[in-house]
C-alpha cells in the first residue's frame, strides 16, 4: 500500500478531541487519523469498516455483539456449524467477513483438510530433497520413476483438494 503523510491545518485542539472520541466511539479505538482514514473511504466510496482494520494491517479491538434468533433460525444455524466443523460463532465471524471483505474465509472441516494436506505436501518435499541429496552425492545413479510419479500424483492431488475447497468456500459465501 502506498501510503503517504496529509497535514490539515486550521483543525482545533477541540475538534481534534472531538474527532477522536468519534473514532473511539464509532471504530473503537481513540484516533483522530483513524477516524479521518475512515471518512475518506467512505466518500471515495470504500468500505471504510473493513479499511479500517484490513487495509492499515492493524489490529483493532475486539467487541462483542449480541444477537437474537428464532429458535428455528437458531437450530439451522447451528445445523451449518456442525456441518462445517464450526462453532456458530466462529461460522457467524467468517460469513459476516466474506461478505464485508468479498473474500473466502475457510471454516474448521476447510481448515482441517488444509493442514493435513500442507502436512503431506511437506513430507514430500522432504522426499524430494533426500532424492536430490543422493543424486548430487552420487549415492544413487538412477531415480525410480514410479517414485517421481507417485509424488507428482500426490502433488496432483494436492492441488486438486485446494482447488475443490477454494471453489467451495467461494460458492458458499457467494463471492464468485
């Protein structure tokens, strides 16, 4: 991010607490410049919620929200959670994310099969290294082929099972 310095003169002590008390009010933190970033998203017609927290790469404070549910809207949303492998918290966080930021957030099943398919992806590469070690070491001549395939077919479907979940998690949060 190109990120430049804007002085602004004739601004009163007064307005500049004025200022900062919106932000802590409306942002959640005591920043006159916070409060002005957000203003000027907003009319360059931004979405200065999210800019605050996810363009400055910093992080803001954490609330808490209360809301209300029929019970039936409850079960179902919690039917989604367990479908997801979520707690409806963490399910509520990540679709009120995706729609705020136009970005997939991944959920706990998503999360699972990611670490277990990074895991694997790494054991292959370790693989890998210990076929190029020997090769450069002269300890082995020749590579097994059906040993090159059988890691490019696990690389294959590794690449196979991010494309499935990218696919799903945009689908989901209707991103595409």
């Amino acid at each position: 991010m190109d990120e430049s310095i804007l002085k602004v003169r004739g601004v009163t002590a007064t307005q500049k607490k004025q200022l900062a008390e919106l932000s802590k009010q409306r942002l959640g933190r005591a920043s006159a410049s916070a409060y002005i970033r957000h203003l000027i998203t907003a009319a360059l017609g931004e979405n200065p919620t999210v800019t605050a927290e996810t363009q400055q790469g910093r992080k803001t404070p954490m609330s808490r929200l209360e809301i209300r549910l029929q019970q039936g809207e409850r079960f179902a949303l919690i039917d989604l959670a367990e479908k997801t492998k979520s707690s409806p918290q963490f399910y509520l966080v990540s679709l009120l994310r995706a729609h705020l930021l136009r970005k997939p957030q991944l959920l706990g099943a998503e999360l699972e099969i990611l670490r277990e398919s990074n895991y694997q992806l790494s054991k292959i590469g370790t693989n890998l290294n210990q076929i190029a070690r020997a090769l450069n070491a002269r300890e082995i001549r020749t590579v097994d082929m059906e040993t090159i395939d059988a890691l490019t077919g696990e690389v294959k479907k590794h690449t196979q099972t991010m494309r499935t979940i990218i696919s799903a998690n945009l689908e989901r949060w209707d991103i595409i």
